[in-house]
C-alpha cells in the first residue's frame, strides 16, 4: 500500500491526482495488474474524467449542487456537522477507481485524468494506491 497527501484550495474541487498515482504506481515496480485509488475520507472521494477541458470539472461540480444543495432542499439534513451535501456527493462519486495497468504505465484514455473530489474543503487530503498484480494468465 502506498499513499500520498493532497492539499485541496477550494471547499468544492476535482484536484488532479493522475501525477501522484503514476509516480506511486513506478515506485511500487507493477507491470501488469491494476491500482486501487482510493479516498479514506466520507466527505472526498475519487472519479475519472476529461482533464482537457476545465469547463467538464466546473459541470459537474455545478450540476452536484443541483443533485444535493448545500442548503439541504425540500428534504432537508439532520446531520449536525453541517455537511451532509458533502457526504452525499462523495457517495454519488464513489470513494475509488480501479485503473488498469500495463507495461507498468497507468491505462487512461487520451483525455482521463484522474482526480480526487473534494466537497468538504479546503483541507489536507490522503490518498491509498493499492497495486494489485495480475494473476497467472492474465
Ligand atoms: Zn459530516
């Protein structure tokens, strides 16, 4: 298991983790298999998506707010903490990605990045890489 810390700006961000995921992927020496990506956090979590286009980050970080406002909405939040659009939107983005892996280089599409989603922010961050080697004939 390998890990590294991210500092996130912004109460709400998609910080591009892609860097730290391939250099965590090179020092753990796996050539075929996959990474495990993964957020220990119930108010960050982590998705893949076009790292071209910033426009794509603001969309959907816009339309999440639609999906579960801040103010709570006509369901409303009991959750005291004050953050529980936070939990939902970490839960709508899951709290990891399996990557594939081959010739020790991360697989990702020519416009994926990989980014943790911070909704609870800005604080300091871990991420766990879990390389997971392929099995015999694979
Ligand atoms: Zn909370």
């Amino acid at each position: 298991m390998r890990r590294f810390s991210i500092t996130t700006t912004q109460r709400e961000e998609f910080a591009d983790i892609t860097a730290q995921v391939a250099q965590a992927l090179a020092a753990s020496g796996l050539c075929e298999g996959c990474v495990l990506v993964y957020s220990p956090h119930t108010t960050a979590g982590v998705t893949i998506n076009e790292g071209a286009d910033p426009d794509v980050k603001r969309d959907m970080l816009a339309h999440l707010a639609e999906l579960a406002p801040r103010a709570g909405g006509r369901a409303g939040f009991r959750h005291a903490e004050g953050n529980s659009d936070a939990h939902i939107k970490t839960s709508l983005m899951g709290p990891s990605q399996l990557v594939p892996v081959s010739g020790g280089r991360l697989v990702l599409g020519t416009w994926q990045r990989i980014y943790l989603c911070e909704f609870d922010g800005p604080r300091q961050r871990t991420v766990l890489v879990q390389p997971l080697a392929a099995g015999e004939g694979v």
